[in-house]
C-alpha cells in the first residue's frame, strides 16, 4: 500500500489534498432551496400543457445539444407558478436522465426563465461553497461518469433518479480553487470549439471543391483538355468480395483481416478487427474498397492487404482521381440499390456505374492531388483536436483530484 503524500488525506473519495472537503450532494443547497431537484411528474407537464410563448420548458435535448436557447416548448404564467419549485436559475445546472444519461448544462445569466421537465435533474448549489463549471467538469470526468453508468437503471435505456445523487460525497476545492481549475479546463473547452469550427470550415470547403473538379465545372489551372464518360468496369480492374466461412476466422492474428463492410472500417480505412486463413478475394494495400450492401456505395482505402468478404469490393485505378470521385458519388447508390432484406448491388451494377474524368491523366492527378492535400490538412486538424482532448482529460485527472494545485 502506498504511503499518502504529505498535505494529502485518505477520504472516501479517494486520496485528496487536506483542505478539500468531501460533502454529500445534498448538503450543498442555496438556503431553502434543495440542492437536488428532480423534474416534475409526467402527469403535470405534458405537450397539451404548452402554449406558444412564455416560461421555457427545459428538457434533454439542451443539454444533449449543449444550447440552453435550443427549443420552443413553453407553459403560461399559472403552469409556471403551479411548478415553480422545479423552475431554473442562472449558475443551475441540469442533468440528463433518460437515454444519453450524465450529460449537464450549465444555465449562464441569461437563461431564459422556465422550468425542468420530467427527464432532466436540477442542482442549486450553494454560490458561496460550489463553483458551477467545476461542479460540471467534476461530473464530466470520467470516474464519476462511470458512477453515473453504474448507477443507471434499465436494460439499453440507462435511468438516473434523484434519490441515487443525493447522498453522493464528491471531493470539493476551497471556491478560489474550484474557480481556478475551471478557468483551466474552460480555457481548453475554448480551443477545442474552435478546432471543431475550424475543422467544419475545412470540410466544408472540400465539399465545394470536390463538387467543383470533379465536375469539370472549375479547372485547375494549366487544363483546358476534354472531359469523357466512361463506365467504371472499363477503366478500373474491379474485385468483387467473397466471404469465407466463419470457421476459419481467428482474432489471434493468423492471416488476414477480414473487411466485410463498415465495422472493419475506421476514418474511411481498414482495420483489424476479424481475422481468416481462408483467402478467397484479396484486398491490397492500397486499393480502394466499396460496400455493395448496406448502406451501399460508401467508400474507404485499404491501407494493408486484406480478405475481400462479400459486403464490399475492391477497385483498383492508376491514380486517387476516381477514390474522390467514388466518395462524391455515394449518393447516387440509392437508385441502384436491390434487395427486400437489406439494400445491395452486384458485380453489373458496379461495373455500368458512369464515371466523369478528364482524358488527360495529369489533370485527374492533378486533381486528386489538390483534394487528397486538403484531406491531408483536415486529418492534420482532427489529429490536433484529438490530442487536445486527451491533454484535457489527463488535465482533468490531475486537477479534479487535486494532484495538481492551481490555487
């Protein structure tokens, strides 16, 4: 057993620096105002309720959302009066109970005023004692959405009640800590919203030059040659898959992985996740790989050597002009889509399907360069943004357990 660092203590909680309390939810309450306040009866608050405008009616789908605006449900001024015990306040924070359980909102100063319906718990806390954004960080990590998880009730549909929260113990900062530690945490939330903008802008932007030069409809500069249909079995050496039996799949390693269709894929490429030593069509490294059953048409790369199982195919073409122009036709499956059961094409339909390219091969190169460059740039974007959550989630192990002190 390891010693307990000095300035530290042994708590229920866990190990926690020695000016931290550990209190019991409920004992955080503002006043006469309990600390935890479920949503009130179904039977009292339902859509006949509503009226036009008025008190906002708050539910899961802001909190999901992360958008205390969103919505347009309201209840009148005698409706509210009637719930006002389960009305909502600046610095509350509401929780989700029902399906995506554990998720909280904070309510800035400007929250509209209104009350929680049946599916979300409130908290007021003490302003002097709880900081709200560090309470939300606390909730977010991850031990105590395991807690959450545990704790939930129901088979698929996870439940929370208020009677579960109310005699949690959490470990609780002096207030100037809490706030620091939130400002921390809330400094890193703002740089992954703006890589996520960003990274928004980007693919948006690749959209519109896919639409652009894989149309013809823009021209890169240096091209002026024409442009000609030609059906994809003409131009491209296409490799239908083939299942093996299950009795020779393995996840020990021993052969091949299996791609079947999209859960051997991550990200538009290949993974490992099924192994067979039964080869019947293989996959190279490489090739570009489409589903033709469902969802039919989506496209990804194989970036090692793989089994071709009967959900997808392999199509293999000179350059990645015909990779970006695939993706840019995967809605067009639809209408060739076949089957009662679940949608599918065979081998005709993938080899009639028409393809649009320039008859210059440098300029399809030149293409597919441009566009594989801006893929190359948003992956670089996604990468970043990935690294700063894990920074932040290892910030908030450090910080919420007082590991790290701040203030």
């Amino acid at each position: 057993m390891s010693a307990i660092p000095a300035g530290y203590k042994q708590t229920e909680v866990g190990v926690i620096p020695e000016d931290w309390e550990t209190p019991q939810l409920e004992a955080l309450g503002a006043g006469a105002v309990p600390a935890i306040k479920a949503g009130p009866f179904g039977s009292s608050l339902t859509k006949d309720t509503y009226v036009p405008s008025g008190f906002k009616v708050y539910g899961q789908e802001q909190v999901i959302r992360a958008d205390y605006l969103f919505g347009d449900y309201f209840i009148s001024v005698s409706k509210y009066r009637e719930l006002e015990s389960c009305a909502v306040r600046p610095g509350d924070i509401l929780l989700s109970l029902v399906g995506t359980a554990g998720k909280l909102l904070v309510l800035p100063e400007d929250a509209p005023a209104g009350v929680i319906n049946p599916r979300l718990i409130r908290f007021t806390f003490d302003k002097a004692r709880v900081c709200s954004l560090f309470f939300k960080n606390l909730f977010d990590a991850g031990q105590v959405q395991g807690f959450l998880a545990r704790s939930a009730q129901g088979g698929t549909m996870g439940v929370l009640n208020a009677s579960m929260l109310r005699p949690m113990k959490i470990p609780l900062p002096p207030l100037p800590e809490q706030r620091a530690i939130a400002a921390a945490l809330s400094d890193v939330d703002a740089l992954l919203a703006k890589l996520d903008q960003l990274i928004a802008k980007k693919r948006d932007l690749k959209q519109a030059a896919m639409q652009q030069l894989l149309t013809g409809k823009t021209r890169l500069p240096g091209f002026s040659g024409e442009w000609e249909v030609k059906r994809l079995g003409d131009v491209a050496e296409i490799v239908m898959g083939q299942s093996p039996s299950s009795s020779n799949y393995n996840t020990k390693g021993l052969g091949l992985p299996l791609t079947q269709g999209n859960a051997d894929i991550a990200n538009r490429k290949t993974i490992r996740r099924i192994f067979t030593t039964e080869i019947t069509k293989r996959g190279k490294c490489g090739d570009i790989l489409m589903s033709v059953r469902a969802p039919v048409g989506e496209v990804s790369r194989a970036v090692f050597d793989v089994c071709l199982g009967r959900g997808v195919c392999a199509i293999r073409y000179p350059n990645d002009f015909m990779y970006h122009y695939l993706i840019s036709q995967e809605p067009s499956w639809a209408r060739l889509s076949k089957g009662s059961t679940f949608d599918s094409v065979n081998s005709a339909d993938v080899k009639a399907l028409e393809v649009r390219l320039p008859k210059d091969e440098a300029e399809q190169t030149a293409i597919s360069t441009a566009l594989s460059d801006m893929d190359a740039e948003l992956a670089a974007l996604e990468a970043r943004r990935d690294k700063t959550h894990s920074l932040k989630q290892g910030m908030m192990q450090e910080l919420l357990t007082g590991r790290i002190r701040l203030a």
